[in-house]
C-alpha cells in the first residue's frame, strides 16, 4: 500500500494560487492517487514524468504542475506551481 503526504510547501504553494488552479490541482493530485492505488487508468491530459532519481512530476495542461517525490512506498507532495517554480526548486536540490 502506499502513503500519500502532502508537505507543508505543497499546501503554501497550493494557497498562493487562485481557486480556479486550486481546484484543478486537487483533481489532478486525487487522480494521481487512484492511478497509484489501482483504482483506475492514468487519464489522458494528466501527464506522469520522471524528472530525476525519486523526483516526479503531473502536469495538466501547460500551465499546472504537480512536484512529488516516490520512494518505494511514499510519495510527498511538495510543490505546486508552473514550469519554472518547478525548475527552480530542483536546482535547490
């Protein structure tokens, strides 16, 4: 089984969007989570990449973007904004 956390930076991140994005993040992060847990298929328009080792992103549509980390059976939200918030926390790390 695997255990969903959604980190203190996920949550800051999620509340400096605007709702519209809110929204639609949620519904991409609760996808992720039945796609995960073998309740359903990954949906086309939610696109699943590997960006380093343990380090992932979903984005749906251009604009929203969904950092996670996967190890073994963890995954922790981190991040939610767009291509470059992501990008410039992973030179961070």
């Amino acid at each position: 089984m695997i255990h969903f956390e959604f980190k203190p930076s996920f949550k800051k991140s999620l509340n400096s969007l605007p709702k519209k994005d809110k929204n639609a993040i949620k519904e991409s992060c609760a996808q992720l989570i039945e796609v995960l847990s073998g309740k359903s298929l990954l949906r086309k328009g939610l696109g699943l990449k590997q960006l380093r080792k343990d380090w992932w992103e979903i984005r749906k549509g251009l604009k929203q973007r969904i950092l996670f980390r996967w190890r073994n059976n963890e995954i922790d939200f981190v991040l939610a904004g767009n291509h470059d918030q992501i990008k410039r926390f992973l030179k961070k790390i």
